[in-house]
C-alpha cells in the first residue's frame, strides 16, 4: 500500500509539472490529422492580424509573438492570405498572398514558405516549431521585416535636352560625373523609392532588399552635354590608344561633349592636361600680329629653317617652304618660320596678354562646375618667345581650352566654358574682351581658307568651317602629338592624338566627326 501511494504522488507531480511521460500526454510524432489541424490553426490566426493568438499555437511564443507582430506594425501588411498545401509529413508548405500599403502606395507581394509541426516538451500538443523563416525564408536569427524608404535616391546626370546619361553608355562621363555629384549633391532633389527590406536587428547597419513598393523619382542633374555628341566623341577616340575631345557651343560656351579614350583613369586629359599645342596656338599668335598691324595679304616669306641671330634654328613639320606667301597662306599651311620671323613684330608680353585679353586663358579662374586647367602661356623672351609663337616651348593646353579658342573665333568673343547649366549654380565665370571685330573677321577668313585649301583641306569639313591644325613635338617622342581645332556652325571641337603625327592625320577625323553630329 506504501509503494503505490509513492506511485501515485509522483504520477500526480509528473502531470503537474508537463512532463512527457505524463498519463494523457500523447508522445511521439504527430499524425497527419494533428498536423492539418496545427497548420490550419496558426495560418488562420496569423491571417486574422492576431499574432498573439498565432505565436501561442507555436513552441516558442515569446520569440514568435513579436516578429508575427512586426509583419503588420513595420512590414505594413494590411492583409495576408496563407493557403496550405499537401503536407510532408509534419511539413506544410504554405503560399502567401500579403497586400502592403505604404505613404499611398499599394503591392500585392506573393512568395511561397513552409512551417512544421511538432509536439509540445510539457504539453505534447501539435504545436509548430518556430523559425523566423516560417514568416518569410530570407528571415533568420536578428532579423525582421520592415517596408519603409530605401537608400537615397539615385542621382541621374541629364543632358540639355533631359536625355539620360549613364556612365555605361558614356564611359568617358565617369570621372566628370563623379565630380559633379560630390560637389552638387546637396542641391539635387528626388524621391527614394519604398521597399520591403530585411533588416537587421542587432545594431547592424545592414539591409536586404526584397520587394520594391514603389520606385521613387532620382535626382537630376542637369548639364549642358549633348548626348548626340558625346556619342559621335566617345566613339571618335575609340580607335585611338590614347586620344581627348572636347566641343562646345560657340555662342554660349556650353560644354558639349567630353571624350577621353579608356586607360584614362580619374586624371580628365581632355579637361586637365598639359602639354604643347602646336601649330594650333597660332590663332592666338595670329590675334596678336594682325593687332599689331599684320594683315593677311602681307608677304611674310615661309623658309624651309629660320633662326634669329645666334638663336635657335626652327623648322616646319607639316608644311615645306612656301615662295611668294602671304601671311593668310602661311596661316593654313601652318609655317612656323613664318611666325617665328615675325616674333620682332610683337612686344615681349606678347602672346601672353592676347591671351589673357580676348581669350580668357592663363588666369586660373574658370568655373566649369569641374576641375579644369585654363591654359598656361608665359611671358618670354629671346627663343623661348619664338617656341610660343608656334605653341611649343612652355605654353600649355589642352582640348579643353582650344576647343575654347576656336569658340571666340566663330563667335567673335571668349565665353567661358561650363558644364552646368548658369541657372543651375550661380557662380562667376570668367571674362575676357571681344575679339575686335576685323581681327575676328581676318581670324576667321584665315581659318576657313586652312579648312578649303591648306592643311585640313582633305577633311571635308564644309562650307563655312574654320579650322586649324598642329603638330607638336615632345621630347622623347619619334612622332609629334597630332592637334586639331575647328568650328561649324554653332559647334567648336578639339583634339589631340599623342603621338598621332600631324595634325590632319589623327586629331582632324575626331574633330571632324564631332562637328558632324552637332
């Protein structure tokens, strides 16, 4: 009698305290009938928005009760509809159907999950096994479901006339756009789009996005870049080891186009490089003389060499010699003894200050919206002023600035180039005098007659182009860095090739195609 009084205190605690072995609590899997039911039971809360009730009918109800929660407060289901499906032994696999509302919009999400039933430690009910995954299988560990705003909007670089475009399609834009998003970023306006994202919930700053709700507006940002020209550039110094091209409008200064072959890296050779232009510098050469009362009838001989008294011997690159030549025919032959011999003609200022006067070079205050280098011509003396005179020696360019140059020629006055539109970014941008008006109207005689009958003639570039080639030579280099500039229309475009030879045979078809696409 003592023994079985031992066996029913006992049988008594084991039931009160849940215990498996327990009589009346049932062991072992659960049978088919008892996982239906389990399934259904919790789908149904669950879809019912009463996730208390649902995280009850698992086997961890204080982990279940608030990520059930946060799928309707921080996910923003409105409504869910969980349909079952033939289960696998205690797996069900489950469709859901969720309807989520967030700041006036609306999606249906559907995605397919699974859950399994298992049985209660204490209760040996059907209950089922919690895992995050159960509510979506990208949930796991510190994770929840929120739809809120994602990342900042994306900013889209836009030429003039709003097209887009993407630095995919405009490998040469790259390092440009870079710029002008760090530096404008702040005045862009867009709308993020709303996403369902996973988020993690240990203090990580990391997001996973699964469904976009809406796609948000991304911020513009406007320039002057025409998206027909940057194609025909881009493809121009494509064929080119190494090759830069840019063209602008005349009558504005807009900035056009920008092309720099790949292998450029960050460093903008068509905004940003250095180097000698060649015979192309002598449009400004060629401003300075006829100022000083050169015009272009006067016979100004072309020799095959020329040196100045006990000074350096010069020579010409693209051209021969010339008999009987008038100032205008050595212009578009491109003689450099000719230039040279005229060096007395010109005060030692000069052609820094022509420069600096009607073609805003050499002050190292332009505003494009990027960083540019303005050009550099110093004032020199004795055979360094002569190696100016024909654009060697130390004066810099690039096709940034001559593009420029043949820009205040066709329009009769600098206007400083710019990337961004003016009512964009108020800022100062250079100034310069006009070209008085008969230097300009010689300027441009002369560059036309170098497009129909000198050294760019063989280009076809058409009726009332102006143009100017250069061949530049560098130290080190078997053949010269081949220069071209010209203007048609209201396009001005220039290029250099390194080592590209003259300036006809390399720089002049880029050139040529840009100011046929503007």
């Amino acid at each position: 009698m003592a023994a079985l009084a031992v066996f029913g205190v006992t049988s008594i605690y084991q039931a009160l305290a849940g215990g498996d072995d327990g009589p009346g609590v049932p062991t072992g899997p659960p049978g088919a009938a008892e996982v239906r039911t389990a399934a259904r039971d919790f789908l149904a809360a669950w879809a019912d928005r009463r996730p208390g009730a649902a995280a009850r009918l698992t086997d961890d109800a204080a982990e279940a009760g608030p990520v059930l929660g946060a799928y309707f407060t921080d996910a923003l289901v409105r409504k869910v509809t969980l349909e079952p499906g033939a289960a696998r032994g205690a797996t069900v696999p489950f469709s859901v159907t969720a309807r989520i509302v967030a700041e006036g919009h609306a999606k249906t999400w559907t995605y397919d999950s699974e859950l399994t039933v298992v049985r209660g430690r204490t209760t040996g009910k059907p209950l089922v096994a919690w895992d995050p995954s159960v509510v979506h299988p990208a949930l796991a560990g510190n994770r929840r479901l929120v739809t809120r705003e994602g990342e900042t909007p994306q900013v889209v670089a836009v030429d003039a006339d709003g097209r887009t475009l993407s630095e995919e399609k405009y490998p040469s834009l790259g390092p440009v756009f870079a710029q002008l998003r760090e530096r404008y970023a702040g005045k862009l306006r867009g709308e993020p789009g709303i996403e369902v994202l996973v988020e993690e919930t240990d203090g990580a700053q990391r997001t996973t996005p699964l469904l976009g709700i809406s796609k948000g507006r991304p911020a513009k940002l406007p320039t002057t870049l025409d998206a027909g020209v940057q194609q025909a550039a881009e493809e121009a110094v494509r064929d080119h080891r190494r090759a830069s091209v840019v063209a602008v409008r005349p009558s504005t200064g807009e900035i056009l186009a920008i092309a720099n072959t790949k292998g450029g890296g960050e460093f903008n050779h068509a905004l940003q490089g250095a180097t000698a232009p060649g015979s192309t510098f002598k449009i400004i050469t060629a401003a300075a003389l006829l100022a000083a009362g050169v015009t272009p009838e006067t016979p100004v001989g072309c020799p095959r060499t020329y040196a100045h008294d006990q000074g350096m011997t010069f020579h010409n690159v693209e051209g021969g010699e010339i008999e009987d030549a008038t100032f205008a025919q050595d212009f578009a032959e491109s003689c450099n003894t000719a230039f040279v011999s005229l060096s007395d003609e010109l005060a030692d200022g000069e052609p820094a200050a022509t420069a600096r006067r009607w073609f805003g070079l050499g002050e190292d205050d332009w505003q494009t919206g990027v960083a540019t280098f303005d050009g550099a011509v110093p004032v020199a003396t004795g055979d360094e002023k002569s190696a100016a005179l024909i654009g060697q020696g130390q004066v810099q360019m690039n096709p940034l600035t001559m593009a420029s140059v043949a820009a205040t020629v066709a329009s009769g006055g600098f206007r400083q180039p710019v990337l961004l539109p003016r009512a964009f970014h108020d800022r100062e941008v250079a100034t310069a005098a006009p070209l008085p008006p008969p230097v300009a109207a010689d300027l441009r005689r002369m560059m036309e007659l170098t497009a129909t009958e000198g050294t760019a003639a063989g280009l076809g570039l058409g009726a009332g182009a102006g143009a100017k080639t250069g061949s530049a030579e560098v130290d080190g280099q078997e053949r010269p860095d081949s220069w071209f500039t010209a203007y048609r229309g209201d396009v001005a475009a220039a290029a250099v090739v390194p080592e590209g030879g003259h300036g006809s045979e390399a720089a002049g078809p880029v050139v040529s195609a840009v100011l046929a696409a503007g």
